[in-house]
C-alpha cells in the first residue's frame, strides 16, 4: 500500500479513536502528553542512530545529480556532485528539522490553541513516520538502495501529484552542466 494512503488511513482511525478518548481528565491529559513527548524523543534518538550509521558506513560513492528547478524560481537547475554518505545526512538533518517544526506546531496547538487530539495523532504518526523513512528503510531495516529508495529519492508530494525529479541521467547532467557554464560565462 502506498504510504501517503496508509498514512491518511491511519490518520482517520485515529481520529475515531481520539474522539473516543477522555481528554477532559488531567491523568488522560498527561498520559498523551508523555506519550506525544516520548515519541518526539524516540523519534529524534532514531534519526541520530541513523546518522551515526552513515557515519559509520562512511560511503564515498560519488552521487551527481540535477536538481529540479523550484516552480516559483527563474534560477535553472543545478549540478550537484556529492556523496552518499553527504546525501544521506543531510536528508536525515531535513526528517531532524521537520520533527522539530512538528513540535512547535503541537507546542502552538496545544499549548496556545488548547487542541489535544492532534497531539493524540502526531505521537503515534510520528513513529510510523521516522521508521518509515527512507533512511530507516536503508540503516535500521537493511533494505538496499534500489528501485524507490535509489538515490537521489525522489521528494514524496503530499497530494500524490507527480513533481519535478532529480534527474541522474547523463544527458541531464550535461545539459545543466553546459547551462551553468554559460551562466558563468555571462
């Protein structure tokens, strides 16, 4: 099953779920606000596990790509020529820098707002999410890094729509490559 799918499934029965849950009693309260704070901690432990893995694995495997163009920027894509071990730990500082925006946005509904349900649904989504992250597929689960999880991966569209891919194809590369000498040139 697609991920996007299981996650809006999960999502919905958690929220049956969530309506079902005394959120009025203060033990109840607390129990999910530990609950939500010990998948935060899990979560973030998992991710630096992972990093020191890559670390670990030190892979200098040459990975060259182009970037896709924002749709919003005139900028033209660019050549990237890093590692999989680079590549790999800046996309696990990226899952780090969202787990730390998800938790100012539970510190505003919740704190602010005084919304508890989706504090209730962030804890359990945010485990499913970290373990079923790209790079706990390849260093906790020991998948191999092919098909989908093939660097560089490809950016997960939360409406499912199809978007710009980084291309690793050589005529790619090369054409960027000339565009950027141009660029320099100018």
């Amino acid at each position: 099953m697609n991920s996007q799918i299981a996650n809006l499934a999960l999502s919905l029965g958690l929220m049956q779920v969530a309506r079902k849950i005394p959120f009025d009693d203060e033990k109840v309260l607390l129990g999910v606000r530990i609950g939500y704070v010990a998948s935060m901690v899990f979560s973030y432990i998992l991710f630096q596990f992972i990093a020191s893995k890559i670390r670990k694995k030190n892979d200098t495997t040459v990975l060259k790509y182009v970037e896709p163009k924002s749709p919003m920027s005139q900028e033209e894509p660019q050549v990237i020529t890093t590692t999989n071990r680079d590549y790999d730990l800046g996309e696990v500082s990226k899952l780090i820098k969202g787990l730390f925006t998800s938790l100012a946005m539970m510190a505003f509904l919740h704190g602010y707002m005084k919304y508890t349900q989706p504090l209730f649904i962030q804890g359990i989504l945010g485990i499913k999410n970290a373990l079923d992250s790209k790079p706990a597929k390849i260093y906790v689960w020991g998948n191999s890094a092919n098909g989908d999880l093939k660097r560089p991966w490809k950016a997960a569209n939360p409406f499912g729509l199809p978007g710009a891919d980084n291309a690793t194809d050589a005529a790619s590369i090369k054409q960027a490559e000339k565009i950027g000498a141009a660029k320099k040139d100018e």
